[in-house]
C-alpha cells in the first residue's frame, strides 16, 4: 500500500505529465527511499546514490536555477538532518529547492519555475 507521500507525489508527477507532455521525461524521480539490505545499500551507496536527495528533480534550467530540487513532504512530514543538508549543497550549487506538503503547492511551484 502506498504512503500518502508516495500517492501525493504520484498524483504530482501525473499532472506534471499531462500539463508538459513535451518535458514529461525531464521531471525524474530520485529512489532513495524504501527498505533495503545491507549488501544492495552498499552497492546503491557505491554507484552514487546520496542520502537525503530530493524526490524530483526537474532537469531544466530557469531564471538562473540549474534545476529545481523538489522534496514531497506530508502536511506533518519534516525534512530529516539529511535532507537538508542535501537542499544547501543544491542550493549553493545554483538549483531551486522548493518543498511541496500538496498538489496545489506543487503545481503552482512548477507554474512558477516554468514562467
């Protein structure tokens, strides 16, 4: 059964896909999430994958951003320490972190970014 974070951010990237068909492919998201086992954290953690990663990423740049960063989060979800050491590392590195808690927050983020 899905999370409510996870169906917030499937219903998100739903949209997303709908609305920009021609950048459907360029909103990805970020797998860090889930249980593993040791041996598969090890392999991940070799092959690049960072701890505390935003859920999406939109790979375009606009108005001087790399790209935006975007963290789903419930009404009462919190960043973990991670999390937002990762959004300064993006940040400092010229990328637009935003944190999204429903789909009105994310779209008119989006909405934002994109005009």
């Amino acid at each position: 059964m899905k999370s409510r974070e996870a169906y917030l951010q499937s219903e998100c990237v739903r949209w997303f896909r709908l609305a920009f068909p021609k950048m459907a492919k360029l909103l990805i998201a970020v797998p860090n999430g889930g249980s593993r086992d040791a041996r598969e954290a090890v392999n991940l953690k070799i092959q690049g994958v960072v701890a505390g990663v935003s859920d999406l990423l939109l790979l375009t740049p606009r108005n001087g951003f790399g790209c935006l960063c975007i963290e789903m989060k419930t009404e009462v979800g919190k960043q973990s320490d991670l999390q937002s050491q990762w959004q300064t590392e993006a940040e400092k590195a010229g990328n637009k972190y935003v944190l999204c808690r429903n789909f009105d927050q994310f779209r008119s983020e989006i909405l934002n970014y994109l005009n």
